[in-house]
C-alpha cells in the first residue's frame, strides 16, 4: 500500500489538473475522439512511467522470484486496505472526470473511469506477485475492487459521489520509533505513519445537489477509521513488546466542496482538487477498549 497509494496520490493530481481542463479542450479540439485520443496518450505514458519508476526505484533493489500470493489480511490491523480501496476510488473518480467531456457516452467512461484505478493497482499487485519480499494480495484486491464499486455504481445510479471517500493524516506520537518504517519526514510519513492515518466515508445531509438550503446542500456527516499503538504489523510482536494495538472510530462532520457554489472559476477548480481532504472539524472519537473522547477539532 505504501508504493501504490504514493503513485495513486501523484496520479490523483495529475488527473485532476487534467480533468478541469477538459471543457476547454472539447471545445478547442471541438470533437470527443480527439480529447480522448490526447487523453489516452497522456494517462497511458504516466501510467507506464511510473510502472517503470516503480520497478527501478522499489522492485530492482530486492530478490525477484516466481509469481506467489501472499496473506497479509492481518497485518496493520487493515489500515493498508482501506488505503488501497481509496487509491481505487480516487483514480476512478479522476479518469471518469477527465474522460467526461459531454454525456454521449457516459456509461462507457463510468466503466472505463472507474475500471482504470482497479487495472493500476492489479499491475501493482503482480510486481509484489514476483517479489520474493512481498506476494499478490487477494485482500488487497478486494479492497481495489471496493473502491471501484464505490465510485462506479453511485456514478450509475445516483449520477454523482454521495458518499466521498476521503483522507486526513497527523503525525503519530510513534512515528520516530520506527522512522525506518513510518518515513523520516512529513512527505514519507504522509504514506507510511498508519497510526496518524484516518481514512473517511462522507456524506451530505441531503441527496438533492440543488432543491434544497445551501448549507445542507454540502454539509456532510463523517464517519473515520484509525489506529493506536500499532507500531508492528504482527499484533503479537506489539503485545510482546507493551504496545496495545487498538482501532478507533469517529463520527465527524465534512464539506463537499464540489456542492459549494464558487464565485470565482478558480476556486471551483482548486477545491475539486482538494475535496478528497477530509475538513477538520469537532469528532468523537470510539476505540475498541470502550473509551470515548470528544475532539474541539480533529484532522
């Protein structure tokens, strides 16, 4: 999870830049298969260099061997899941957005939109098939195959992203015991810190995007995923070593950034980059041993 969330989060932008551009390019290049065809060159040369980037600069320095699976279904107490199931939505949410110039052939880019974040992480997942430090993940794959539904069927049925799946990071208290394992600066610890991770499912008050008051309208209610203590992947190596491994969930309020009516052109296009953030705000907080504890503000 932590190469491929790091290359989803690279992708993410990219493709977000790219997709705000697109009205203007239908109308510059004035034909759909001309911004397909430019948009297909373009997601097909990032996606092939960063598999390249990927296979120098993490694959090349460890043993390969035959393709095998491997079971890490309980390792990190399935933080690294629901990474990969937001990878998957959030390049899903993107190629549909860049692809979707008009409504002619929305069904089709649902499907391929959605389709490309589940391809990309299934290529990432036969590299780690034919390394011998890793293994194909069947876990990691239906935590993929999660997020593509997420998007693809609200997409269908619902013609937009009700509930968003979003992120928000502060750095853990155990960060700097394993700096070799949660990261040694704030870009690496972004990726690794699972403990400062929360991973969120957000909703508005209101399914209509336009009959109803503006601050139902993108006023969302929140609902998180963490962890404490977890400094090994092995929950028996945190027992053995005092640290008592525990999950925590939140209830939390969000906006939806994209529901909110912008003045300026700009501001719309900055906050559809930024709306997979979740927006720190006041949360209680639920941990597995029972206790509960109220946050003014929680990011």
């Amino acid at each position: 999870m932590k190469k491929s969330l790091t290359l989803s989060i690279i992708i993410l932008f990219s493709l977000s830049a790219f997709a705000q551009e697109n009205d203007t390019l239908a109308v510059n290049l004035s034909k759909q298969k001309k911004h397909n065809t430019l948009f297909s060159s373009i997601t097909t040369g990032v996606s092939a260099t960063s598999f390249i980037g990927l296979n120098e600069l993490w694959y090349k320095d460890y043993p390969q061997t035959k393709f095998h699976f491997f079971d890490d279904s309980k390792e990190w107490m399935q933080m690294d899941k629901f990474g990969h199931a937001f990878s998957a939505y959030q390049i899903g949410r993107n190629f549909y957005n860049a692809l979707q110039t008009n409504d002619s052939n929305r069904n089709r880019n649902i499907f391929l939109g959605g389709a490309s974040g589940l391809l990309y992480l299934t290529g990432v997942e036969i590299l780690d098939g034919k390394s011998a430090q890793w293994g194909f993940s069947n876990t990691d794959m239906i935590a993929n195959t999660f997020g593509y539904f997420l998007f693809a069927s609200q997409e269908y049925f619902l013609q937009q992203q009700f509930i968003s799946m979003k992120f928000s990071y502060q750095k853990s208290e155990f960060a700097n015991l394993r700096p070799e394992t949660f990261g040694r600066n704030f870009q690496q610890r972004l990726l690794k810190d699972y403990n400062g991770q929360t991973y969120w499912l957000s909703a508005p008050l209101s399914l209509n995007r336009t009959n109803t008051k503006r601050f139902t309208r993108w006023l969302c209610v929140s609902f998180g995923y963490s962890i404490d203590e977890n400094v090994f992947a092995d929950n028996n190596i945190n027992s053995v070593n005092n640290f008592q491994a525990t999950r925590e969930f939140f209830f939390s309020f969000d906006a939806d950034l994209n529901r909110i009516e912008w003045r300026r052109k700009w501001m719309k296009k900055i906050a559809s980059v930024i709306n997979f953030i979740k927006i720190p705000s006041p949360t209680i907080g639920i941990r597995s041993d029972g206790k509960v504890k109220v946050y003014p503000v929680y990011f």
